[in-house]
C-alpha cells in the first residue's frame, strides 16, 4: 500500500512539472507563493529527512538543500540561488528512489 501510495503521488507532482519551461522554474505569481524549484528540492529533502527517521541508509541530498529546501527555508526568486533543474530533478528521483528501495526491502518490524 505504502509503494502504491508514494508512487501515484510522485505521479502526480511528475504530471504537474512535465515540461515545465526551465525559464518558470523560480516564477512566482505572488511572493509567497512556493516555486518548482523549491517545491521540487522540498520534496527531495523531505524524502531524505523521513529516510533518516526509518533508517534507510544512503539516501541524503546536498549539505546546500537543507538551507535552500529545508523545514524554514523560503523560495527565493533568483533562479541562480539553487542548482539547475536538472541537478534538482536527479536528486528529487535518487530520493525517492533511494526511499522505494528501502520500503520494498525493509522488514514488517521495520516498517511497524
């Protein structure tokens, strides 16, 4: 259930930033609202800090993603404060990834 659930919600936010023009990647149509980019570095941070909570080994994000990405943090409008898309979207995949393979791994009591 866990697998399906991860997997049909990172479907979803795929959906939404399929060809995302990297030019839009920093827009925000108000000040507060959150961007691509850091939504995207949000995701990847979090899939980090939960695979630190359960145990899961290996699956970190750069020491940056912690101040740009992080609990606190907020977007900021200059596309050159983050890595490019690219490097975001390679870490969001290796998170998730790297979290998928625990689940798919881990022991019942470990998952308890």
């Amino acid at each position: 259930y866990v697998l399906g659930l991860m997997r049909w919600v990172r479907g979803v936010s795929d959906g939404i930033l399929k060809g995302w023009p990297e030019a839009k990647f920093t827009f925000q149509s108000s000040p507060n609202d959150n961007h691509a980019a850091w939504v995207m570095g949000h995701l990847a941070h979090t899939d980090a800090w939960i695979a630190g909570v359960v145990g899961a080994q290996g699956v970190k994000t750069p020491e940056t993603y912690a101040k740009l990405f992080g609990m606190g943090s907020k977007p900021l409008a200059r596309a050159g404060e983050y890595p490019s898309p690219a490097n975001i979207r390679r870490v969001l995949d290796e998170t998730r990834a790297g979290l998928i393979r625990w689940v798919e791994s881990a022991s019942d009591e470990q998952l308890a």
